[in-house]
C-alpha cells in the first residue's frame, strides 16, 4: 500500500489489523478505501464495514488485545473509536453489494461504484467536503454522477428516499464551504469541486 496516501500511523495500525485476521470479515470503504484506487488525498480514518450483523463485545476484547483503544461508540453492530491514534469504525452495512469486493494489499475493498453510492448517501445526510471531493474524483474515473446516482437507486431500494433532496444535497456546500481541504495528492481546487456539482446537478434536473 502506497505510503503517501494514508499517514505512517495508520498504515502500521493496519499492518497490525491485517495480522490478527481481526478484519476478515470486513471490507474497507471509505476515504481510505478510494484512496487505495485513485492515489487522490491523504485519508488517515480506517472505516471497516460488514454485510453480517456482529457482536462488538467480542470485537473490542479483541481489539484491546492488539494495542490502545479508546471507546467512542459501542452497540449492537457498531464500534467506533480510537486505536492507537487512528480513527477507526466497524459497521454492520446491511445494504447489498452490487459489486465483488477487490483484493487491494490482501484487504478486501469495497468497489469504487459501491463508494460512489456510499458517498452520495454520506452527501444526502450532511456532506462534508472530503465526501464532495472524493465523489467528484470518482467522477473523473470513467463513472458519470448519473451513472452514479443510478446505481444508488439501486443500492438504496429497500429505502425511502427522495431524489429531489438527493440532487439538492449535491449543491449544497454551507457546511463544505467552512473546512479544511483535506491534504491533496492530485490538485483540485474547491471551487472546480462545487463547479463541477452545480453543472450536472442542473443537467439530471
């Protein structure tokens, strides 16, 4: 795994994961996981998802056993928290793949599609600037936001959503607009980002 896209800390934290067979059973989405395709930004958040339902008690023994973890969120299916200064979650993702998970440094990943989808419904609830970029730098890979939003229709199914709050979410960067960029490996600019949302938001319309 490419050094450059994830922090010292968080690649050794997951050399760790990945010998303790800890996260067999979980497939890497997130930043962090579009960042093993695309080389786009430093991600430094681990964010394992599960098809199953889990036990977290076990998991958190487990965990405690491998280094420092520091509790953010334990539930049924979840655990969230610290583990040895890397912010790291295990969800319980009950919507369905729609695409095989991919071997990428012998950790099973979720699709770069199976993101995008991830990504829109991140965006939909409350859409942080790194959810924009990272949308937009999918986007650029050959996969149209209405390919995109496509196959999050079909993703999402069992749900009910409405479209026209889907769209509006997508030109909407109040909350974007006051953090940070996040540390970039390709450039971007901000405002290419919300241009970029503001032109084919208005041709899905």
């Amino acid at each position: 795994m490419p050094e450059e896209i994830i922090s010292k800390k968080t690649q050794s934290n997951l050399e760790i994961l990945k010998k303790s067979c800890l996260i067999a059973g979980f497939y890497l989405a997130g930043g962090t996981g579009l960042a093993l395709y695309l080389n786009h930004r430093l991600s430094v958040d681990l964010d394992f998802f599960s098809e199953k339902e889990f036990n977290s008690k076990p998991l958190l023994q487990k965990i405690k056993k491998l280094g420092k973890f520091s509790v953010a969120k334990e539930s049924e299916n979840t655990l969230a928290g610290v583990f040895n200064g890397t912010k790291i979650a295990f969800l319980a993702y009950d919507y369905p793949l729609l695409f095989p998970l991919k071997k990428l440094g012998n950790i099973n990943v979720a699709d770069i599609r199976e993101i995008a989808c991830m990504k829109i419904s991140a965006i939909s609830s409350r859409g942080s600037k790194k959810d924009f970029i990272d949308l937009y730098f999918i986007c650029q890979q050959g996969i149209s936001l209405k390919q995109a939003l496509a196959l999050f229709e079909r993703k999402y199914r069992g749900i009910h959503y409405n479209m026209v709050h889907i769209l509006k979410s997508l030109v909407f960067f109040d909350d974007a607009d006051n953090e940070p960029l996040p540390k970039m490996l390709v450039p971007v600019t901000w405002k290419q980002v919300k241009k970029f949302f503001q032109e084919k938001v208005k041709m899905n319309q």
